[in-house]
C-alpha cells in the first residue's frame, strides 16, 4: 500500500528497491514521511525527474518495515533527521545525506556522484 | 525571453499561491516563480486547524489545494528555480534566471515570504541531521532516552520544547534574553514540566561532536563564562526573518527588511506590490497571508485596468 501523496514512483518492499538499484544505473531514493522536511525533497526530485532522465527517482515511505534496508543501512548509522536519502551508482551507494536539502544541494550531488 | 505576463508573482507561499488564484481567476495571465518548495512556510506546519472552514488538515495538503486552484485557473507556476536578476521599474518587469530564462510582465507581486533563522556558528551545516534539527514533530522520535537542547524563546521554541518531552529525558532550553517572548501559557507550560529546564541571558557559541552532536558550548552573555553542556540533540526556533535581501534597492525595506507597502499593498515602486511575510505585520499567520495576497492581486487587477 502506497503511504506517501507524491507523484514519484513509491517503493514498497527492499526487495522491489533491490531490484530497482540492479536495473538502473543511477537512482536517488528519498526515505521519509509527509513531513515538512521531506516534503520539499520530493518536490525537487519530481522537478528533476524531468531534467535528469539518466536517474530514476524514487520515495520510500520512513515507517514501512521494509525500509529497514535505508534506516538499517551503514551509511544512515549516524543519521537523526528525516528524510534519509540514498544514491546509488551501479548498485553501490555513493552519497546519502540526512535531513532536508535543497535543490542546489541536490543537484550538486546528482551531478558529482551519479551524473559524473 | 520566453514569456510576457500580466501578473507575475514571486514567491508560491500562502500570500503567493493566492494572489496566484485571485490573478488567473481574473483572467489575467499569470506566473508564479518560486525559489523554494511551493507551499512556503505552510509545508514547516505539520497541523493546521485554525483556518477557517477547513477543520483540521495539514500544512501540506492546504497548499497542495492551493497550489491545485491556482492551476485550475491557468495560473503557471515555476519552483526550485534560482533568479538572478530582477528588473522592476518601468513599464515592463524582467525577472532573468541563472539557467539564462528571462521573464517579463506588467505588473508583479512580491511575495518571497521568510525563511528560518540560522545560528551560523561551528557545526551547524555539519551536524544537521546529524543531531540538529528544525522540526521537532519530524525528527522528535530519534532523541528518545537523549538529553536535548531547544534554541530560542518564543512560542515555537517553548511549545515545541513540550512537545518533545514525549521522547527526551532531559530538554535544556537555552534563551538569549532573560525573559521569554511566548505567550503566557506556552511559558507556563514549559515552566511546569519536571524535565525541562532553562538557560538565560546565553547564546550558543558551536556545536561539537564526531559522527553526531555530543555537546555545544554556550556563553552566559552578562559574564562571558563560556560552559559546555553534553547533549545528543538541539532543535533550534529562533524565528523567521523575511526573505527580501534581492530587493533591497528595488522598493522601499524598512529597519528590519521588511517591504513598505500602503493599505493595499503597493510598494514604492509604481506596479510592484508585496503580501505575506515579507511586509511589515504584527500577526503572521496563513490567514493573513491569505489576506494580504487578496488584496496584492485586486489592487494588481486594478493597476492593468488603469494602464
């Protein structure tokens, strides 16, 4: 079951976000809740979803179990503000960042770490 | 330049979205350009049940429905985007972007709203997320068990302090004067509560850790004594300052960089007006925004009719 209104693609298992990060190069998982830190997040990525078509764009809802695999994962251990964003190239994580970003913040990291 | 407008609107908060709605419904075209996420500062608001006929909702979703009627009557809008340049005098009004866009129209409505204020002190940008916080209701949950510090002395700060004794064992608020600036009973209840308690007439100096906050240095203004104090957690509510610096020579700003506006809403600019947080107000609210961006859009109306 969807939890989260955006127009992004929801992931709703580890599994589906697993298979996701193998079939696509580039992918920028945004993990959080309709809150107003995360909120502006998915705004930007769904702006960016139309100028960055070698990335797939993606939410995550913060209070699924399933997303375990982000709030578990070694990158987010030190993590206390939501949402929790990963990237990921060719499968492997390249950045994460905690808490609200900004467009610049955003693109700077899609461009030096997936987009390179 | 891509596009000329009758009414183009800076900033897609309340006061925006709405003279965005008044604007297009008068059938006059309309764009809205916005730095930040639409919604503004209603998006920071996780519940709001004050705005009348609407019984509880969240920030959100208000300005998501806004956002929609504006839309539905053929207003644009253009978000996240970075401006570069505003030209606001004469008969024609450019806005050009750093992507190189430009944007004319006949008359404009400022409605850049206020952003958070930051402290600007070591660590802040490295501990963000990482121990610092600016929503308690987002992140109250990760400071369960912790020893935390709230930031400020107004009615955020001390509401919000409550709020979140719900996760924290100990909640240091830390206040700059030696009063608070809140109402009373925010201050009553803050002062009541067994876990919270309160440093005076201090500021924070830095934030201090390793992989997360561990502790933030703190100066007792009256005596210069800088004291460290061990905390996992600082929420900080030190209030909004308007988001006018772009249009310091543009219009008229007052003292505290606000925009001086007339009963409605002309700036000293002849065709610029101003709405929301940005003017000079006692009360700031969505629905004062609401009625400030009312009335920019009529008095806008108006200002084409006459042209």
């Amino acid at each position: 079951m969807k939890l989260l209104q955006t127009n992004l693609q929801e992931v709703e298992t580890a599994a589906e976000l697993d298979k996701m990060i193998k079939e696509n190069d580039n992918v920028m998982v945004c993990c959080g809740r309709m809150g107003p830190m995360c909120i502006p997040v998915y705004d930007i990525m769904e702006e960016l979803e139309d100028e960055r078509s070698k990335v797939k764009f993606a939410v995550m809802a913060f209070d699924s179990p399933e997303a375990g695999i982000i709030r578990d994962a070694k990158e987010c251990r030190s993590f206390m503000g939501l949402p929790f964003t990963m990237y990921y190239k060719n499968g492997v994580v390249t950045a994460a960042t905690s808490s609200i970003q900004n467009r610049s913040q955003v693109m700077s990291i899609i461009d030096e770490k997936l987009c390179n | 330049m891509d596009d000329i407008f009758d009414v183009m609107i800076i900033g897609a908060g309340a006061a925006g979205l709405t003279a965005g709605i008044y604007s297009s419904r008068a059938r006059h075209s309309t764009l809205i350009l916005n730095e930040g996420a639409i919604g503004g500062q209603m998006v920071l608001t996780d519940e709001i049940a004050n705005y009348p006929g609407v019984e509880n909702t969240q920030g959100y979703s208000l300005a998501n429905t806004m956002k929609k009627q504006a839309k539905e009557f053929g207003c644009k809008i253009k978000s996240n985007i970075q401006i570069k340049e505003y030209q606001l005098e004469g008969k024609v009004k450019k806005v050009s972007l750093h992507d190189g866009r430009e944007f004319s129209a006949k008359t404009v409505i400022l409605a850049p709203g206020g952003k958070p204020r930051s402290l600007d002190i070591p660590g802040e940008d490295q501990f963000k997320g990482k121990g610092i916080s600016y929503c308690a209701t987002c992140d109250g949950d990760f400071f369960t068990g912790k020893e935390i510090a709230v930031i400020g002395g107004g009615n955020s700060a001390l509401e919000e302090a409550v709020s979140l004794t719900k996760y924290a064992e100990k909640v240091t608020i830390i206040h700059q004067f030696d009063h608070f600036q809140a109402f009373e009973h925010a201050i009553r209840e803050a002062k009541n509560h067994p876990r919270i308690k309160f440093i005076m007439e201090s500021e924070l100096r830095a934030f201090e850790g390793d992989t997360g906050l561990q502790k933030i240095q703190v100066e007792h203004l009256p005596s210069g004594n800088i004291s460290e104090i061990n905390v996992e957690g600082a929420f900080v509510f030190i209030g909004y300052m308007p988001n006018t610096k772009a249009f310091k020579d543009l219009v008229t700003l007052n003292s505290r960089d606000e925009i001086i506006v007339d009963e409605d809403k002309n700036t000293s600019t002849r065709g610029v007006f101003a709405a929301g947080d940005c003017i000079p107000k006692k009360y700031r609210q969505v629905t004062t925004a609401v009625a400030d961006g009312t009335i920019a859009a009529l008095s806008a109306s108006a200002y084409l009719r006459d042209l």
